[in-house]
C-alpha cells in the first residue's frame, strides 16, 4: 500500500509569532479568498505531446504470490533413459556395424535427438560415445548408430547387453 506520513512524522518548529500590519493580514485574506474562490491547481498547464501516437502508461506490476501451488507434484519428463531407447538392432547390416565400425546399432523414440541418445546410452550401458548418427526409418522409428570410443569394444559390450 501507500504510506501516508501523519502529523507525528513532522518535526515540530516553534517560532515567534508575527507583528503583521494590517495591510499585509488583508492582502494574505485576499489571496486566500481568491484560492477558495478559483482553486490552488487553477495554473496547471497542460503537457505539450509531441507524438501523435498514445503510448499506455507503464504501470506497477508486482510479481505473483499464490497462496498455494497450481501443481500438486511436479511433472516427470516423458523421455527417461529407459524409455529414449526401445531396443538394439540384430540385422546383419547392425551386426557388421559392430564388428567394422566399432557401432551400435538402436531403435530409440521418435523424439529423442543426439545429445539424450548420448547420455541415455551413456548411463545405460557405462560407456563413452564418439559419435550419434540418426535416422528415421520408412516405418517411422528412429535408428540411432552409436559410434563408441576407441577404449571400448562395440563386441564386448554388444555381447554384455545379450544381443550376440
């Protein structure tokens, strides 16, 4: 809200009371029968705009405290670990890959890209990845080729997750 400074805010000053003649008590009654009369914001002048063009003035927006949470429990995310990768690939194109390329061969989710394939098959499988070549198939499944660094042997861990 608004804060109002009440009379208790003010210092209070004490001075000598005035010897005004009469002259100036009359002119100062004047003046101020001529304030009553026409008002103290009578001489206000109107601003000059130099647009023609009315531009909304910006108010205060105070930032929002709810009182209590519109969401119970915050929301999982769709795609974990298990769920970017569906299964690995056993064709014989996939199983050259692994023997030539050092590569494994996975079907993941539609809407996983390259950097959650990574870490997925990272976590997964506790290995380190080159490299993550994506394709979507003519059936609508994702095939991701999953390049392994050269410390690790794409038939070792191929024979370690069970698919020779």
């Amino acid at each position: 809200g608004q804060q109002g400074y009440g009379l208790a805010a003010l210092p209070l000053v004490i001075m000598a009371p005035k010897t005004a003649s009469k002259k100036d008590s009359k002119a100062t009654a004047l003046k101020a029968k001529k304030a009553v009369k026409v008002g103290v914001n009578a001489k206000g002048k109107a601003k000059t705009r130099t647009s023609v063009t009315f531009r909304r003035p910006k108010t205060l927006c105070l930032p929002r405290t709810p009182k209590y949470p519109r969401k119970s429990v915050p929301k999982q995310p769709k795609l974990d670990k298990f769920a970017i990768i569906k299964h690995p690939l056993t064709t014989e194109s996939a199983m050259k890959k692994i023997e030539d390329n050092n590569t494994l061969v996975f079907i993941v989710d539609i809407r996983a890209n390259k950097p959650l394939i990574r870490t997925a098959v990272k976590s997964l499988y506790e290995i380190d990845v080159m490299k993550v070549n994506t394709l979507v198939r003519p059936d609508g499944q994702k095939k991701a080729f999953v390049r392994l660094s050269s410390d690790y042997d794409a038939l070792d861990v191929a024979n370690r997750i069970g698919i020779i």
